[in-house]
C-alpha cells in the first residue's frame, strides 16, 4: 500500500457517515458474532466458565485458591529464635513447637490433596509450598543464629 491509497482510504473515511466508522467500541462488539461464538451474545456478555483442563474435571481456579488458603494459613513457618540462638541447625533436634508446626503442615496437606481427590497438579502445587516454607524456615534459623 502506497502514501497515496493511504490518504484516499483516509479522505473516504472522514467523508463516512458517522454510524458506519469502525470504532473499538463497535469492533469488540462484534467479536462475538464469529463461527466460534457460542451462543447469540457478544463475547463480552457470555458467561464465563470454570478455568478448567481439557477434561472439564481439574476446577484450576479452585485448586489455585485452596493452595493459596494452605500456604497463608502456614506461612511464616514456626521457628523457636531463642532455641537457635543456642542450638545449631542441622546437628541438634528441632524443638518440638516446630515439630508441631510440620507435622500440622503435612496433615493439612495430606487433607487437602484429598479434597481434589490426590490430583497430580494440585499436588505439585503443595509440594512447592512446602518447599518454599522450608526455604524460608531455614533463613529464619540461619537468622536466629546470627543473632546469638
């Protein structure tokens, strides 16, 4: 396309009556009306349904909620700072109130993977939690120490 069929599409455009000029408005509603549209609505005015797998059975949006709700209701991870200041990680025992907290950690997460019937994503999703609270866990000892 050249300058000059550029400034002739431009000039019939501004010589358009106005309820015939393509707005963004006018575009995004009728992006629904396509073969791919279901239903007579526009795309915008479709109800929106569950973020699923390909199977329909994984309620992803679900699963996103209730790992979030296991590592906010765990997080931060329970750690003893006066134990540590006179302990060292890794030689001596845990005390028992962090004992405790993982032992509640892995019930917690042993009931909620049974709630999504033991789904191989939701899994993985807890035991990145669970990884990321041991990561945490450990700086909070190693800082503890550090401050002996």
């Amino acid at each position: 396309m050249d300058l000059i069929e550029i400034k002739r599409n431009s000039q019939k455009d501004a010589q358009m009556p106005a309820e015939h000029i393509k707005t963004p408005l006018n575009v995004i509603a009728g992006q629904g009306a396509g073969k791919c549209a279901q239903g007579n609505q526009p795309a915008l005015k479709r109800k929106i349904e569950a973020f699923t797998g390909m199977d329909a059975r994984r309620d992803y949006r679900a699963m996103y909620r209730a790992a979030f709700a296991y590592h906010e209701s765990h997080n931060p991870p329970t750690v003893d700072s006066e134990y540590w200041r006179t302990h060292i990680p890794g030689t001596d025992p845990p005390p028992q109130v962090e004992v405790d907290y993982w032992m509640r950690t892995a019930q917690d997460m042993s009931n909620a993977s049974r709630q999504y019937g033991d789904d191989s994503f939701f899994i993985g999703l807890l035991i990145a939690i669970s990884e990321e609270l041991e990561h945490e866990y450990k700086a909070r000892q190693q800082a503890a120490r550090k401050c002996s």
